[in-house]
C-alpha cells in the first residue's frame, strides 16, 4: 500500500503544480471540503475514533483507519479507507477497491460526484478543484485507488 501511496501522491503533486495557472478546474460546486464529516486540516487529536496504522519515523505523516468505517462508496465495496495526517492535519485520504466490479463502481461514483475530470490520460482520472485534488488510478495488480489530496496550501 505504501508503493501506491508513494506513486499517487507524486502523480497528484505534479499535477496539482503543473495546474497552478487554473487553466481548468473541476466544477467548483462539486469540490469536497470534507470526507464522512471529516473536514480537510482536521487534528488527528480531535477525532477519538481513529486507529493509527503506521507513522513516518519522525511522526510527521501518520496513516490511520477510523473505527467500524463503513467500507462502501456508493455501490462499491471497499477494501480499506485509510486517513492520511501530516502534521496532526487531515490531508490525505485513499480508497482502495479490489475486483473489477468494484473498481468500476469507484470510479463511476466518482464521476457521478466530481463530474468531468480535468486531467484523463488512460486508467487515470483528476480532479483538480481549488484546495483539493483527487485522483483515481486502476493498478495493475487489480485494484483501484482514489485519493484526495488537500491542496489549499497551494492558494496562500
């Protein structure tokens, strides 16, 4: 997981530099500015239902799970949602789902909920919004990723 993490969030911060001119965003009515309630910069002290999975040796990015998550999205069937905080900060949330049935059913909520992407090249769709991007990716090892990526940090 930690492979896919790595190479997604590379993939999200070139794109999210290189469409720093706002050259197209997604439809800005659609941007997500939280997650199940979670609002993006959230402490991870204040919300007492998260389990922590694993943390960077000097603590600056800590990956968790949240307690009896519902592990569906839309009409997919999740295998993990993880939440991502850097900095005591939630900033990063990744939604993996394995199967083809459930890796279409991904990405067509995400369609459903972000409309047209800014950026289709292949299997890989973005959505580039003002303070957040989201991507999804179909891996080759028959599974889907989709991560949003807090970018609000980019406006100031």
């Amino acid at each position: 997981m930690k492979k896919i993490f790595v190479a997604l969030l590379g993939v999200v911060l070139a794109v999210s530099c290189a469409y720093g001119g706002e050259e197209f965003l997604a439809d800005p009515a659609a941007e997500p500015s939280e997650f199940r309630e979670l609002e993006w910069q959230r402490p991870l002290s204040s919300i007492p239902d998260m389990v922590e999975l694993y943390r960077e040796d000097d603590g600056s990015q800590i990956t968790c799970s949240r307690k009896n998550d519902d592990l569906s999205f839309g009409d997919a069937a999740l295998s993990s949602i993880e939440y991502i905080f850097v900095q005591d900060k939630l900033s990063m949330i990744s939604l993996v789902a394995k199967g083809k049935k459930n890796e279409d059913a991904l990405l067509g909520e995400a369609v459903a909920l972000f409309g047209q992407a800014t950026v289709h090249t292949g299997d890989d769709y973005i959505w580039r919004f003002t303070d957040v991007a989201v991507m999804f990716s179909r891996e080759q090892d028959d599974q889907s990723v989709l991560f949003y990526k807090y970018i609000g940090f980019l406006n100031k």
